[in-house]
C-alpha cells in the first residue's frame, strides 16, 4: 500500500488527510510513477484554500514530482519501465507515492539531475522560463527586480537571470536570506519587509527604473514594484503571498507601463509549448542552476511543511518524500 495525502474540503491545513491506496493501473496513454521526490508550490496552497478551485473534492494536491517509470500503458511507445523522468502542470496530483500521469507530461531526467533537484525545481524553472523569455526577454543589460529572491523562485530567477547577463536587484526579508540571495548571483539587495523598494530601485538605476519587475508578494508591494520600473517597462504579478491585490487604476501605468499576469500552469497546458520549456528546464538544471532546497519533509508531513510554506519562513524550496 502506498501513502497518499488527500485535501478533504477547501480549507486549513486540518483538511489535509494521510490515508493509504493500491497502485493503479494506467491508461492507455498513461504511466505510472513511483515518485522520488514530491516538488511544493505556492499554488498547492491556494488549491487547498480554495482560492483556485479544484474539479472535486476529496483531491490529492501537487503539481510536480520526479521518479521512476514503474508501469506504462498499451499506447506508450517512447517510456519503458524504469525510466527517470520529472513533470510539472496539470492534472494535480503529486502529493502521492505513486500516481498515474499522461505519459506526453513526463520528460526523461539525465543522470546529471538528481531526482530532488527535478521535484524542487520544474515548476519554478518552467516558470522561470516563462518570465525571462516570453514576459519580457531578458538579456545582457536587462535591470531585473526580484522580490522574494531567496525563495524557490527567486532563487533560480535570480541565477537565470544572471546566466542571461542580466543586473539582478533582489527583495529579501532578513539578512540571512540576504546571504543567500548574493550567493546566488543578486547584485544588489533591498533588506526587510517595510524597505523602500521604489527608492532603492531608483538609486540602482539612476533615477530610471529596472526594465521589469517579477511581483509573486502581491499585496501593497505590487504598486510598488510599478513605481519601481522604468517608463515602458513591464510589471509581471505572478502571485500573491502576502495578501489579496487590491485594484490597479490605469493610471498608475503612465507613462507607458505595461502590466501583466501570465499563468504558468494555462501556458504549459499547450503540450508542444510544455515539453519544449521542460527541455531547456532541463538542460539549464543540468548545468547547475536550480532553485535551492530549504527543507525535505516525509510526505506524512505535508500539512506541517504547507504552514511552513504559507508563513513565509521558507528560504528556498520545500520537497515532499515518500
């Protein structure tokens, strides 16, 4: 029997429950996985606070995952038992030992890229990925902000976007994170949650603002980051995990100000756009830019490790065991 963690209701983490379930059987068109290692996201917890509803409840949670082919189904040509492979994106449910998944959503994994790595780091990559390419194409001499830049996703952000050539203004909440924020490549760092963000990117960049600002704190903080970029710069909000956004007036956008809310989970629905973001994920993972892992938890654990995530305490990823 395997270990499950199901979402009964929408709610607090008290609706989370450890229960126990045979291996399934796949599809057709589907594999089953043993998971190594179970990646954690922000977006588990707005699926478990209902913020983004899900199609049923009770509901297993989780958008990634790596591990092991243990079964493939009759129509499965290209993945045979006892391949490594990693995924990310719908349909959810990671938060398992083992799990049935459409065979076209798993990407092989090299020997190169531990199964850790890959749980703790496709999500954020493809998102990554997303944002310095297709939001806003980051290049040499590109002025990025950063908020959050010793969390899961700042954290590869801030190395990707230093690989690309790009100056890297980072927002963090202590000098420990700090620390961990330069290590990654953060050229310059704001320090502590009332910090003046506009006057400190404007100090950067003489008086002109950085070329695009990534926003996943929402909150007060993304008017913020709007003051904070440049005329025709771009603000992409990305999330919201210090509170509800309250509302924009297009005002706030002159002179030229562009924002925008890209969704990585409506862009990896298109499997061709998916499967050729996971490979460069991938190769760019293979070269040893990852998002840190802060924490592992035995999957039992997972309501504890979701408090964790949720009060902010986590500098860097958090990965769920089996």
């Amino acid at each position: 029997m395997d270990k499950v963690v199901t979402l009964l209701a929408p709610g607090g983490i008290e609706q989370l429950k450890v229960s126990e379930q045979q291996p399934q059987e796949p599809g057709a068109n589907e594999i089953r996985i043993r998971h190594d290692a179970i990646g954690m996201n922000f977006l588990d917890i707005y699926h478990r606070r209902g913020l983004y509803a899900l199609p049923a409840y009770p509901a297993i949670l989780g958008v990634e995952g790596a591990g092991t082919v243990e079964a493939v189904g009759s129509e499965v040509a290209d993945l045979k038992r006892g391949d490594r492979v990693a995924y990310a994106g719908a349909p959810v449910g990671a938060y398992a030992a083992t799990r049935l998944l459409p065979a076209v959503r798993a990407i092989r994994l090299p020997d190169s890229v531990p199964s850790n790595v890959a749980a703790s780091s496709m999500l954020k990559g493809l998102t990554a990925y997303m944002l310095l390419t297709k939001t806003y194409r980051v290049e040499p001499g590109t002025t990025v902000l950063v908020h959050a830049a010793a969390g899961g996703l700042g954290s590869i952000l801030v190395r990707w976007a230093k690989h690309l050539g790009a100056t890297v203004l980072g927002t963090v909440s202590s000098e420990e994170k700090a620390g961990l924020a330069r290590s990654y490549g953060a050229d310059h760092l704001i320090v502590g949650r009332d910090a003046d963000v506009v006057a400190a990117a404007k100090a950067v960049t003489g008086n002109r603002g950085v070329d695009v600002a990534y926003d996943g704190i929402g909150a007060g903080m993304l008017a913020k980051s709007i003051q904070s970029v440049r005329p025709f710069g771009v603000v992409a909000t990305i999330g919201q995990a210090g509170g509800p956004i309250p509302p924009v007036s297009v005002d706030e956008l002159r002179p030229g100000k562009s924002l925008t809310h890209p969704s990585i989970m409506a862009y990896i629905t298109d499997t061709p756009a998916y499967r050729t973001a996971a490979e460069e994920v991938i190769r760019i993972l293979a070269s040893g830019i990852a998002a840190a892992i802060a924490r592992e938890y035995p999957l039992e654990e997972a309501a504890q490790a979701q408090q964790f995530l949720e009060e902010g305490r986590a500098a860097g990823s958090l990965i769920l065991v089996p």
